[in-house]
C-alpha cells in the first residue's frame, strides 16, 4: 500500500537531500539493483554525477549529459531485449515491482476489499474486491506479496494459504451472482508449504478453483504480473484471457526447487530457468497464454504506472470483447481453450495442438 | 510439485523377480507369491505395496471385461528439457523398464458387474507424474464417461505435475478439472482412489474432486511433500502427518479402505449413485 517502503533495499540515500536537483537522480539511487543491472547503475551513477558538477561548478555539460543519456537508453533497451530466462525471473521479483494494491491504487475508481471465506479465516495473500477499473464494475481477485517486511509477513510473501483461494471462490460467486466480470491478478511464488495449509485442504482448496471457475457464468480476465508459481497461481487463473506482463514467469515449478530435486543442489538454477521455459515468450507460443503485455522500458519496476497503464488497456480491452459473447458460447470456449493444451504424439503421429 | 526422479530404481518398494522380498515397513521377509496373491498387501503388517497401473486394473475391474482405450497417445518433448539428462531419453528408459508408453492406463470396464470408466497411474513411470499423455488421457476417459454417462473411477499414485513439460504439465490441472465440472454437470458419478504417494498437483486437481474420495491405509496425500514443508518451517512434521488417517480426521477423505475391500466399496457408491 505504501510507497514509502520503496526505500528498501537502497543502495544510497545520498541524493535524497538533493531531491529534485535533477531529473534522474530523484528515484534512480533509491531503485535495488539487480547483478545483471550493474552497469545500467554505472552509467546512472555517472550521469548523477555529472548532473552535481554541472550544478555545482555552474559549467555547461548539456551535450556530454544528453549523449550519457541516450547511450544509457540504449544500453537499457539492449539489456531489456536480451535478458535471459533467470534474469526475467529476478526482474518479475525486483522489491519495486508493482504488487497487487499498486495496481489498485493506479487503476481503480473505488475499490472495496471483502474479507474472509466464511469458513477459517481472511488470508492476506489472496485479496478481493469491488472495483471499479478499465470503465467497468468488476471483481477484482489477486495476491499480495506485501511491501515492507511487516506486511509481507503479514502476507506469507503472497503465498496463499486454502482460506485465501476459499475466499476468491466466494467473491467469483458473487460476481457471478450479480453478472460482474472477474478479473485476476497473479503474482506468487506457490501456494504456502505447510502444516495448517495441508490440515485446510490446500490441494482441495486450488482443485476446487479450478473446477467452479472452468464453469463460472460470468467472464473471466487473468493477467500474470510478476510470479506464477504453479498451482499456487492457477488456483485464480482458469479464464477465459490468459496475459502475462513480459518480464513476469509461469510454470510448474519455481528454478530454485526444480534445480534443488533435478541437481540435489542450487547450482543448476539458471539453467533451469532456461529449461522450464517459463518466460511470457514461451508461453505465448505454447498458447498457455494469449497476450503478452510489454512493459515499460527497463521493466515494471522503473514505470509502475506505465506498466498499470498497459494493464487498463489490455483490460478495457478484454472485458469489452468478453461483455459481448453469450455466456454459454464463452464457457464452450473457455473449456476449449484449456482442453487443447498439451503436447503429445498419437499412433505414431504427432498430434499436439500447438498455438502458432 | 514435482516427481522425484527415480534415478535409482528402488527395489525394496517394488516386488523384485526373486521369490523372497522384504517389507519396507515392518522389514519382515515375505514370500512374494503370498503377498502377491494378497493384492501386494504385507500379511504380517498389512503394509500396501505401490501397484503398477495395470495390476491395478487387474486387481480391480472384473476379468476379462476391461476393454483399454487412448492407448496409442504417447509422450513427446516439447520443451526438449535437460537437465543431467535429456527428458526424451529419460522416457526412453522407463517405457523400456516399464513396458508403457507414460503414466496412466484408461479404459472401460466393469466392477463387479457394474459398467465405470476407469483411469490408472502408474507409480513406476517417472513417479506417476502428471504430463501432457497423463492430462489428455484422463481428460479423454471423463469426457467418454459423459458421453456414455458412465460413473468415473480414477487411481492416483502421482508425486504430481512432470517437471520435464513444466507449465504444459501445469495447465493439465485445469484442463482436468474441467473436465471434472462437466461430469458434473451430467449429473455422473466420480470415484477418486487414493493411493500412495498422491502429492502436488495431481491431488490439487482431479485427485481432490471426486464425489467420493477413498485412500488406502497410510497412503501419504498431501499437496506439498513432507521434505518442502519440514524446510520451509524448519519443524519436524507430526506421526501421521499427510497419511490417509490424518486426511479423514480432518476431513479431506471420506473412506480409508484396505486394498482388499476396494472393490465392493465401490459397487457399493456406484450402487447408491447411478440412477
């Protein structure tokens, strides 16, 4: 909810003294820098230097500053172009990454949050609401990794426990109940690992999601924006439009755990990334998702409200296209869309059924 | 989540050729043929033996009406996944040692004289993990089912979704599920038979939908494994956690039945369900 806690992980809070002195160095200090993204903060670095003398010693470095800038554009954009599969996975968990109330706070009229299952409790990994957002009434469902360390505990880091996707069943219930669309944002690692989650049905509770939202009569709308952690994520992404933002992943299994089982140690993590094809890009081909929304230059994290922007658009988008099919038209193909996925050879030939 | 790779076949689980095997639960020496003929049950602890998929069928459905089907769908690598080992030679290997093409036997058949569409895993092949063959296949026996409105009856034995089609084995999950809610929706019977291991994403699909769910005694079912679970909290677990019982305590298994048993339990459901 707070913005504030973007000061964590800072690598300096030098310039905040000097905010507004000049036009990069006002956030670009505070940002966490991830290893790929070294000598982006170089050349940032620099630049902010150069800005200081400029300032200070009243001498005129407008054409060095401009060519620093586009070169550091450039080395952003090539970056950005070329990440590798584990780098995408890093970016998708960068601390400044937009999270669920952030895009609630860009994009939402009104919003308001309905708490618990009815059954256990009111998980806070998982949140529902009444919006309004994209020009339409919704129900707005999604996780919440939480921002500062008090309320990412609070949130299990956005792993949901069985009352939370209990809790997202009720509220697709009402919004089927009273013809509104669902709208679901997904960003986890995994559904929690432990022993009241077990003690609650955590599998029953993810099965029984799947199960009502493959029927659900009303639209469904998923967006996968930082982290799909297997069934985790899938427990509120049975819909009718699958996206992901491009630098988000989604698979069955997160790189570290698969590397751990696979190579009974860490070392393989980069290299499982790459194996599990887990980037929006891969995804697309293999049509277990739709669209791939692009996020800003350098990712979600350096323009959260260009990337909530992106968001609206795809969204208003959807939901205009989805308001307009019969709900029994909508339902066959919902079920299509998911009965095809898959690959597998049949009598020798293959048979798969691959979105080109 | 996952499938433990089995890179050690583990004899001692399984009924070797030889003639004498040892229980992995009470360590007594046991004749096979006698635990054989007890439907791979330990006589002296009553222990339940993992049974491959078409034993299963055979200890099951009754002789000679069990007509397979979807038989010819088998496994590609279409992520062309690596890791120590490429996957298409990993399935090389276990349709070599295990005489199938992947993980689940489906087909048609009676249960004491009662018509059910029937699936089972097959615990031997790569864990029982779920990928594209084992979601097509299961989807395909659910939708025969409604299109011959027959009740269902499906055998997990699964460490869950295959690693090796990542999020291709992922959305066979849904692909299930959804299958399910049409079986549903027909009005027709689902049996879901628990044995062991059901873990992962196999429990937290079809596994858990059933109408009815039986497990056998001590099957462990769970959706995370007990090794994920005892490192994230950093606890040792409790006795009997994730077992059959403690699923039934708290309300997750409506019946715990000896192997011996399965069959008249489930005339009896199909007996009381289909009109």
């Amino acid at each position: 909810m707070d913005n504030d806690s973007s000061m964590e992980g800072a690598s300096s809070a030098s310039s905040s003294g000097a905010a507004g002195s000049s036009s990069t160095s006002g956030t670009t200090s505070l940002r966490h820098t991830l290893a790929f993204e070294v000598p982006l903060a170089n050349l940032e670095k620099q630049i902010q230097e150069l800005e200081e003398l400029q300032a200070r010693k009243q001498v005129d470095y407008s054409s060095e500053l401009r060519q620093m800038r586009e070169n550091y554009t450039a080395l952003l954009k090539k970056t950005y172009d070329n990440l590798n599969a584990w780098e995408t996975v890093q970016v998708a968990r960068h601390p400044q990454r937009p999270l669920f109330f952030d895009y609630v706070n860009f994009l939402c009229r009104d919003y308001r949050e309905i708490h618990g299952d009815r059954l256990f409790g009111d998980d806070q990994a998982i949140r529902c609401g009444l919006a309004r957002m994209a020009g339409q009434k919704v129900m707005l469902i999604g996780h919440h990794k939480g921002r500062d360390t008090k309320e990412k505990v609070r949130c299990y880091f956005g792993l949901a426990h069985p009352e939370g996707y209990r809790k997202a069943l009720r509220a697709m219930k009402i919004a089927e109940k009273f013809g509104l669309p669902v709208v679901t944002l997904v960003d986890t690692p995994g559904a929690y690992p432990g022993i009241g989650a077990e003690e609650r049905g955590q599998a029953e509770s993810i099965a029984r999601n799947m199960f009502e939202m493959s029927r659900l009569r009303t639209p469904i709308v998923s967006i996968v924006t930082g982290e799909g952690g297997s069934g985790g994520a899938l427990g509120i992404a049975v819909a009718d439009r699958v996206a992901m933002l491009q630098y988000a992943w989604y698979s069955v299994i997160s790189p570290e755990a698969c590397s751990a089982i696979l190579y009974r140690g860490g070392e393989g993590t980069a290299q499982m990334a790459e194996a599990l094809k887990l980037t929006a890009k891969h995804l697309k081909r293999y049509g277990v998702v739709d669209t791939v929304i692009a996020e800003p230059l350098g990712g979600a994290h350096r323009d959260p409200a260009g990337a909530a922007h992106a968001v609206e658009l795809y969204l208003a988008k959807m939901l205009r296209d989805l308001k307009r099919c019969k709900i029994d038209n909508l339902l066959e193909r919902r079920y299509d869309r998911f009965r095809q996925l898959g690959e597998y050879a049949e009598s020798g030939r293959r048979a798969s059924k691959v979105a080109s | 989540m996952s499938q433990i790779p089995g890179e050690k076949p583990r004899e001692q689980e399984g009924i070797p050729e030889g003639l004498w095997l040892r229980c992995p639960e009470c360590s007594a020496m046991l004749f096979a043929k006698a635990v054989n003929d007890a439907l791979k049950v330990c006589p002296e602890c009553q222990y339940h033996f993992k049974v491959p998929a078409r034993e299963r069928i055979v200890q099951l459905v009754d002789e000679g009406t069990f007509e397979e089907k979807f038989a010819d769908v088998a496994p590609l690598d279409p992520l062309e996944f690596v890791d120590r080992k490429g996957y298409g030679d990993r399935l090389k290997e276990y349709q070599k040692k295990t005489g199938a093409l992947d993980a689940v036997v489906c087909g048609k058949g009676f249960i004491k004289g009662r018509q059910i569409m029937v699936a089972a895993m097959d615990p031997e092949f790569m864990g029982g993990s779920m990928g594209s063959v084992v979601g097509e296949k299961i989807t395909r026996t659910i939708e025969m089912a409604v299109d011959e409105k027959l009740p269902v009856l499906i055998v997990s034995s699964s460490g869950g979704a295959r690693m090796q089609e990542s999020t291709l084995s992922l959305m066979q999950m849904a692909k299930t599920s959804g299958a399910l809610a049409r079986l549903d929706d027909a009005g027709l019977l689902f049996i879901s038979l628990l044995t062991d291991p059901t873990t992962g994403g196999v429990t937290a699909s079809f596994a858990m939908l059933g109408d009815f769910i039986i497990a056998e005694p001590k099957a462990l079912i769970g959706f995370a494994g007990p090794r994920v679970i005892a490192n994230t909290i950093k606890q040792t677990l409790p006795e009997g956690f994730q077992r059959a019982e403690f699923l039934q305590e708290h309300g997750f298994v409506d019946f715990v039945v000896p192997r011996k048993d399965l069959r008249s339990e489930i005339a009896r459901l199909v007996d009381f369900c289909v009109k």
